[in-house]
C-alpha cells in the first residue's frame, strides 16, 4: 500500500469515491470497525492531504444542459497573453465546468456545458473566442461518458 494505507483505509477510501454522503456509522459496518474508528481514519486521509473535498454528480442534461463539449485552446503567440489572464477571464465564464492547463497541441483544455449546440455557439463566439489570447480552437462534443473507478480498483 501507499503512502502508509492499510486495506482498511482503502477500502474506506473506494467507497466514499463511489458515494462520499457515507456517513462514518455506514463506513464503519461496511468495513468492519466502529463509527469512531472510521472516523478517525476519515479525519487521518484528510489531514494527510489523500481525502480531499467532498463533491456530489449533479445531472446536468436534467437542469437542461443537454451538450458538453470539450474545447481545446491554444494561445496566439501574438501579444503573449500571461497564463494568469487567460486563466482569471475563463473561469468567469459559468458554462465552463474545468480548466486544464495542458502539454500538447493546445495550451488548455475547457469542459462546457451548453444547453444544446446553438447555445454552445453562443459560448463560443461570444464568451470564449473573446478570451485575452485565443488563437487556435478545437471543440469535440461528447457522446457518451462512462465513470470508472480509476486507480483504487487496482490497488
């Protein structure tokens, strides 16, 4: 195990993954320990920095935003835009979900959420191609996103 887990540890870190609302008293009988003991090792993986905060999935075609589009930027060369002004103006925008800063053929990778492509259009010719630095655009829109467990399923 890594960084000083045990399978205990693990085991409580693969089920808040899968539904972090576990609360300690459910996390205790899933694993074997008491309430207190499963709180307590919560509050270790967070103080150690391995837990950090709690999100839940929100369905966002069921709020009506039925398109996501990844958008990869690269930044014109020109005028030499600095990371920090690109990064501030973006984040402003509500419709984009994450910010990557990236290697590769782009410079950034956006996940945005449209209420469908007309909408998204909207985004893109009046949010995003007005960004400090744009220069080069790539969008892809998303078929279909399946959730896997990542690397706690193969420790």
């Amino acid at each position: 195990m890594s960084a000083g887990l045990d399978s205990t540890d693990m085991e409580i870190l693969r089920i808040l993954s899968a539904d972090a609302t576990k609360s300690a008293a459910e996390i205790g009988r899933m694993v074997g320990i008491g309430q207190s003991a499963a709180w307590r090792r919560i509050r270790k993986l967070t103080e150690a920095g391995i837990l950090g905060r709690r999100r839940i999935l929100i369905d966002n075609a069921a709020l009506g935003f039925g398109v996501t589009v990844f958008l990869g930027i690269r930044l014109a060369a020109k005028g030499r835009t600095s990371l920090e002004d690109f990064e501030r103006a973006v984040t402003a925008i509500p419709e984009v979900q994450t910010v990557q800063h990236v290697l590769g053929q782009f410079d950034y990778r956006l996940r945005i959420i449209a209420r469908d492509i007309s909408d998204f259009e909207r985004i893109l010719r009046r949010r995003i191609m007005t960004l400090p630095g744009v220069g080069q655009v790539e969008a892809n829109v998303m078929l279909s996103e399946e959730r896997l467990p990542g690397p706690l399923g193969t420790l």
